[in-house]
C-alpha cells in the first residue's frame, strides 16, 4: 500500500512540474519571440526613417538650386525637422488609438 501512495505521490509531483512548465516556459517563448520581432522591426524603422529624413534634406539643400541659398538655409532644416515631427505624430497617435485600446478592459 504504502508503495503506490509514493508512486501516485511521484506521479503528482511530476503532474504539476509539468503543469507549471507548460504554463510558464511556453508563455514567455511567446513574449520573448514577439519582443524580439518587436526591436527588430522598430530598429529597422528607425534606421529607415532616419535615412529618408536625411535624403530630404540634402534633396533639399542640393536640388532646390539657390531658393535656399544665403539667409535662408535653415528653411531644409526646418522643413525636415517639422516632417520628423510629423512621423513622430503620427506614431504616438497610432500607439495611443491601436487596437489595445479598441478591445477595451477585459
């Protein structure tokens, strides 16, 4: 008697560690895996968007021929700053109305 109480105690035992394994370790794969992607993906954003800005600006400054020559050779600056801006706008409004917000509290 008292050696199948200690097997079906193994048998428990070895339940739950697997239980908690399957309820922790796949989980957090998952977030990893998404976190990952997630770095990934904004990186090469920011690179991109980093080097179109900076394509506009010299698309500013060299084929605009003299419209920004002598006091007004801010205005490429301007222009690329205010198009940044706009790019950052936009990311901080779709992050505030993505679809997190939509679904509402659970």
């Amino acid at each position: 008697m008292a050696e199948g109480v200690r097997s079906d105690a193994g048998e428990v035992v070895e339940l739950v560690v697997a239980y908690a394994k399957q309820e922790t370790l796949g989980p957090l794969k998952g977030v990893g895996r998404f976190l990952l992607f997630g770095v990934l993906g904004s990186s090469f954003l920011a690179v991109g968007l980093a080097i179109l800005l900076l394509g506009l600006l010299r698309a500013l400054q060299t084929e605009t021929g003299t419209t920004f020559a002598g006091k007004l050779t801010w205005v490429p600056y301007l222009a690329t700053g205010g198009a940044a801006a706009v790019v950052a706008a936009l990311a901080v409004w779709r992050v505030a109305r993505g679809p997190a917000r939509r679904q509402g509290p659970r």
